[in-house]
C-alpha cells in the first residue's frame, strides 16, 4: 500500500472534536435551558425539532468529512499492469571502437566523432528502438534493444577503444550480433554501421549479402579520411617507453558502399553538419513501422474514488435528511435506538472501507520524514526501524530507515536496507535507493562498485541527474586509481630492483672486507713466519761464533 500525501491524514484528528460535539450537544442545550426555562416547556419550543435526525445529519457530515479527507491523501493498492503500445522500427546501432578509431584526422578522433553522430541520431527518435553494439576484434551487445534514449546515451558515452579487449576490425562479428538482437517477429530491421572501413575480417561483405535477403537493411556511415593518418598503440611492452608503435589507418570507402549496396541500404560520409544524419531519418520515414508493446508497467491502483464516491453519497443523504418531523408530540427515540441506527448507517460506510488501510504505518512513516528533516536522525531511524521490522517489505520504509541509519555513520546497516529497497516497482525510489548505495561505495573509495550503481540508479530513473553526474566522476577517479596503483606497481619494482641493487652491492663489499682481511692476516701470517725464521738464524749463528773464536790460532 502507498499514500502519496500521507500529511493530510493529519487533518483526520480534527474529526475528534467533531465527535465529541456531536456527543455532548444535546445535553449541553438542555442544561442551558433548564436554566432559565422549566423542563415542560421544552416540549413546546422544540416539539418539531427531532434530536435523533439532528444527530444523525451532524454524524453524516463528519463522517463524509473523514472520507474526503482520505481520498485528498490518494492511497493507493493492488498493483496492475499497463502495457504501452507504440509503433516505432527496430534499429541496431554498429559502433567500430578499435584502435584505429584513435585516429586524429577528423578532430579529435575518429571514435568521438562516430559518438556524437549516433547522438545526434538518438535526438531524432520518437518511438524508435535502438541497441548500441561495439565492435573490435569481436562484437558484444552493450545496450539491447530499448527505447530508454537516455540510458542508451549513457551507454554510449562510456565506450572507448579499450571496450573491447580483443584488438582488430571484423564488420562481420557485428553484423552477426546486431543480427540476433532483432525479433523474430519484427517485420522491418536496421542496422546503422559506424566505422572506417578497415575490415581485417574480410567477412562483412558476405554476410551483408545474407542479410539483405533477410529483409534487414544496413546503412553505413564512413569515418575518417581516405589519405589517412598514423595511430600509436600503447601495448604493455611499450608502457614506460620512449618508443612506441605506430599503424598506418585510413578510410575503405569502397568497403562500406559494397556492405550498403549488399543490403539495399546506402553509403554516407561523416561531416561536421551531420547532415547525413537526417538524410537517414528521411529513409527511416519511408519504411514501415512496426506495432510494439515498448514496455510492461506495474503501477498501484488508485483507490481514492471510493472514498469521494461515499462522501457524495453521504452528503446527498444528509441533504435529503429533515431535523423536523410531522407529528410534535411523536415520542423521541430512545439513546439505544439511537446508537443502533448510527451504527446501522455507519458500519457500510467506515469500518469495512478501512479494513485494509494500514494508516498507521503511513503515519509512523510521515512522522519519520518530519523527525528526519528537523535533523534528529537518531529519533527518525529509531521510527524508522520500529516501523521497517513491522513492514520487512516495505522498500519505502526500508528506504528511509536506510537513509537515516546512514546519517548515524552506519554505513553497513544501510547498505542492507537500501539493498531490500532495491525491490521497490516505483522506478524513482529504486533509482534513489541505487543512488544512496553509490555514494556509500563512493565514500569507501570503491569507485568501481560505486560505478555500477549509480549505472543501475540511471537505467531505472534516466532524469536522475545527480547519478548521472556521480557516473561521470566515479568513472575519472577510478581511472585515476588505476593509473596511480599502475605507477605504484611500477614503483614498488623499481622500489624492490633498488632494494636487490643495494642488497648485491652490500654482499660484493662484504666479500671485499672479507678478502681484504684474509689477505691481511696471510701477510700477517708471512711477517710472522719470517720473523721466526730469522730468529732462528740468528740463534745458530750466535751458538757457532765463540767456538771459532777459541779455534782461532792468533787469539
């Protein structure tokens, strides 16, 4: 159940006074006039005045008040679904993202230029569904067929020439897939094929004949400049060097004709006016349009008539209701009969149509909302989560419980209620709930899951802009993030080959000390032996020279 304006069944509280007037005015007008007047003579002032009808058409009026009430809040319950129908061609967008689209002959490259062309072409569809297909080495299916433009755009805006990872140009890849992206059922097909011709699969033209017998027309728009130009190619062995390789790409008009001509479609160049742009809505005109369920929506069922059906009914009721009666002196009606007959009238009215209106989760709901804006977060997730364990799946309640869990810095406790949220059928709220996770993951600096659901909070909700703009800036700093881990990487080699460097160098001195020092303890060892030797020497010469002394005949 939903109440869109749940703030206005605050005005059912004014319905208590009421009641309580109804009650008590009998009584209070006959103690007034015992007052001033004996009791007998009450008959003959107000003998034609019926204090029963006179009740009854007060009761009448508060309670087609309350209804009123209810149908201005709108509730709303029991989903149903709508199909939409509108007549629009089936169109699948062929976008050539190999390296050669890096080339800078038409400014700035060849890529963004093809981009803003299939954007022009976007702004021009009116019923119309399209699917974007990039294409190098292989094709995938980016966007399948849908006629959400701006979730389409975002898609579009994201491709580069790294979208792809295997390199090279096959044209045939992607008109094979473009080809299983159409219905069996669509009557008339069109494939828009942006590239610069090079077609190293040599396979585009032969299919192209094979579709065209299928009925599916290709038109194709050429890129770049028939003398063209150079490209370099950063590979992983020229990262951090001074020389890179270079590729030589030009346009293949004659390519991009023949894959037109195979499937009775047309050849245009790109130009800075675009004017082949609306040459192609021209023949888009031309052709038939198909008869499409576009989409399926679940809505809750409006279920204020009711409530306004028996306020203009009791209305009419009490209209045609007299305080008076015919006969004066005509007994009153007793206080039970009384109580049973308003309980006869009001029982279809009141009890039954509020039988499955759970206004108290509203009003917890609304209370919340106003605890929340006035900043006392911690009252509104207590409110909050009172409510959210009563209602487990209520993607509002766990929506705003989340919310205000987040204000409180717990970021895991919200991340779970935004996570039930995400079961919301109002795209709005599922947006918002994506939304709120991003920034959760943003602020953890997780920008490529903060990356994915601010895309989930796009593609449910294209006119929410603060995602949009979320994308963008997640998408810059987790190429930042990952150029800076680059480097890091590279410096930590560097790092680590320094750290080897040192460690080699610190060993070869090492084992110079070490041989410094055994060569000086050999020349040590040497002195040493010498000095013994030299010492013995001259102990054998003292030990001969007193006896050749006493030989001596002249002594």
């Amino acid at each position: 159940m939903n109440i869109v304006h749940p703030q206005l069944l605050y005005l059912l509280l004014l319905l208590l006074p009421l009641i309580w007037l109804i009650a008590t005015v009998q009584t209070r007008m006959r103690k007034r006039f015992h007052g001033f007047a004996e009791s007998s003579f009450w008959d003959f002032y107000f003998g034609q005045w019926s204090s029963f009808f006179h009740r009854l058409k007060a009761v009448l009026l508060t309670a087609a008040l309350g209804l009123l009430i209810i149908a201005l809040a709108r509730p709303q319950w029991d989903n149903e679904t709508q199909d939409i129908r509108r007549s629009g061609l089936d169109i699948a967008i062929c976008v050539d993202v190999s390296k050669s689209m890096d080339a800078t002959d038409m400014t700035p490259t060849r890529l963004q230029r093809a981009k803003d062309q299939i954007s022009a072409f976007i702004d021009e569809q009116r019923g119309d569904r399209i699917a974007i297909i990039p294409f190098a080495g292989t094709a995938a299916v980016q966007c399948p067929l849908t006629d959400d433009y701006e979730a389409a755009r975002l898609i579009l805006n994201s491709l580069d020439s790294n979208s792809i990872p295997v390199w090279g140009t096959d044209i045939g890849k992607a008109l094979k897939v473009a080809e299983s992206v159409f219905a069996s059922t669509s009557k008339t097909r069109l494939i828009i094929l942006i590239s610069d011709g090079e077609d190293l699969g040599e396979e585009g033209i032969k299919l192209a004949h094979t579709l065209g017998g299928k009925g599916i027309i290709i038109y194709t728009l050429g890129v770049g400049s028939p003398a063209g130009t150079t490209v370099r190619l950063q590979t992983d062995y020229s990262v951090g060097s001074s020389v890179q390789p270079e590729i030589t790409t030009k346009l293949d008009t004659k390519t991009l004709e023949k894959i037109a001509g195979a499937a009775n479609g047309q050849f245009y160049m790109v130009t800075p006016a675009q004017e082949e742009i609306q040459a192609i809505m021209k023949q888009i005109a031309l052709r038939e349009r198909n008869k499409l369920s576009s989409r399926r929506l679940s809505l809750f069922r409006e279920q204020f008539r009711p409530f306004a059906v028996g306020a203009l009914l009791l209305l009419l009721i009490e209209a045609l209701i007299s305080s008076k009666v015919a006969n004066p002196r005509r007994k009153p009606v007793t206080t039970g009969a009384t109580t049973l007959l308003l309980l006869c009238f009001l029982l279809p009215v009141l009890p039954l149509s509020a039988l499955n209106l759970p206004f108290g989760k509203a009003l917890q709901n609304s209370r919340g909302n106003l605890t929340y804006r006035k900043k006392d977060y911690r009252k509104a997730e207590a409110i909050f989560g009172k409510n959210a364990l009563t209602h487990p799946k209520d993607p509002l309640l766990q929506y705003n419980h989340g919310n205000a869990q987040y204000r409180l810095k717990n970021s895991g406790g919200a991340a779970q209620s935004w996570q039930t949220a995400l079961a919301a059928k109002d795209a709005k709220l599922k947006s918002d709930a994506y939304y709120n996770l991003g920034n959760s993951q943003f602020d953890k600096k997780d920008y490529a899951a903060a990356l994915q659901a601010y895309r989930q909070a796009v593609l449910a909700n294209p006119d929410n802009q603060a995602a949009r703009f979320n994308y963008d800036l997640a998408k810059r700093l987790l190429e930042q993030q990952k150029q800076r881990q680059q480097q890091q990487n590279q410096q930590n080699k560097q790092d680590q080959k320094k750290d080897q460097n040192k460690d080699r160098q610190k060993q070869n001195e090492q084992q110079q000390d070490k041989s410094a020092q055994n060569e000086k303890k050999e020349a040590a060892e040497r002195i040493l032996k010498a000095l013994e030797q030299k010492e013995m020497n001259d102990r054998k010469l003292n030990n001969q020279a007193p006896q050749r002394l006493q030989n001596n005949k002249w002594w």
